[in-house]
C-alpha cells in the first residue's frame, strides 16, 4: 500500500508516446495480433480527475501509414503531433513530447502530467516539471521501461498490469489498427496467457 494518494481535484494531461507504447505491445510475447484500447487506457489512469488535455506524438510517416489511427485517437480526445522521420530514425518526437510537458507545467495548465512512455530521455524533462511544483506519472509496458524513469517518477502504472489490451483476429492491416465497437464483453488478453502459462507448468 502506497502512502501517495490521488486528488480527485487534480487537472491531468495525458502526453502519448505512441511509438513507445506500440513497441512494447508488440514486444509482449503472445500479443502479436493484438491492439490497444486507448481509451480505456487513459481513462484508466485519470481515475476519475479532470482532464486539462491530451496530446499523442509520432512521426508523420506512421500516422499516415496507419490509415485510421489518427482519425482514432482524435475522436476519443487527444490532439495529434507529428514528427518525421529521417535515416529511419523518428526525429522532433521526444523532443516535442519533452517541450509540451515542460511549457504547459510553465503555463501552469495542468497539476499532474501522465506521460505514456518508458523511455529514459524524459528524466531531465520529469525534473523540470517537478521542479515546477507539479507530479509526473509514467505508464508503460515494463520490459521497454527505463527503471530510472520509474525512479524519478511520483507513479508509475505497469500497463502489462491493466486489461487495456484485446485480441484482434489476424486480418488485413487496415482492419487491425483500432478497437472495434463490440458487443461482446472484453477479453483481459494478458490474464488470458497468464492462465495459459499456469495451465503448461510454466512460470
């Protein structure tokens, strides 16, 4: 039990590092025709506090190339910002990421950042923040998670930990790149391969 408790009077604003997060569902064994519910994602970690914002960041080139994805996040709340991409490297993206939950901590638009994201290049920009008075907390999939980001963070939430993630039948790719309106309950994919592993004998 944590002695840190969540103000329900909190603003947050999510900031999505797409290309991080995509990584990590894909590097999970056994979710390789899965996607992400974002939605209940972020619901999920504003646990019921108000939300000054969102913001999901990649490059230009994969929104482009995901067809239906930005058209996506948008319609459920985030504000798309693109990067690009250059000798196959993503640029302007962390960058980007870093600049926004830096000014908008200056601006004072928020009280709690929730960056979506392992990655160990935001240290110095969670500092920043902090240093501004306001919380940082980061969720990611934890085996791409950056232990000292999780050190320097005022929380952090093992996205592997949360059934935010549903089985989509292989198909073609256009198909498979947003949750599907369903009326079938939701599958917990992760409990479901940990049921399966238990069932094999394997830790």
């Amino acid at each position: 039990m944590s002695f840190r408790t969540t103000d329900k009077e909190d603003r947050v604003m999510i900031f999505l590092d797409l290309a991080n997060i995509s990584f990590g569902l894909s590097d999970h064994e056994g979710l390789e025709n899965s996607t992400i519910d974002h939605e209940l994602l972020a619901t999920t970690l504003i646990d019921g506090r108000k939300v000054a914002g969102a913001m999901a960041f990649d490059t230009i080139q994969y929104f482009n190339s995901k067809g239906l994805m930005a058209k996506y996040l948008s319609e459920i709340g985030y504000k798309i910002v693109y990067g690009h991409m250059e000798d196959d490297r993503q640029k302007e993206v962390d960058v980007s990421i870093a600049t926004e939950m830096i000014m908008h901590a200056v601006r004072d638009h928020y009280d709690v950042a929730i960056l979506i994201s392992g990655d160990r290049d935001f240290i110095h920009a969670i500092n920043a923040v902090q240093s501004l008075g306001k919380k940082v907390e980061v969720a990611s999939f934890s085996m791409c998670t950056s232990s000292a980001l999780t050190r320097v963070s005022d929380k952090y939430v093992d996205v592997g930990a949360l059934p935010i993630v549903d089985y989509c039948v292989p198909c073609a790719k256009e198909t498979c790149e947003v949750p599907k309106e369903t009326d079938e309950e939701f599958t917990d994919v992760f409990a479901l391969i940990k049921a399966e592993k238990e069932c094999q004998g394997v830790e």
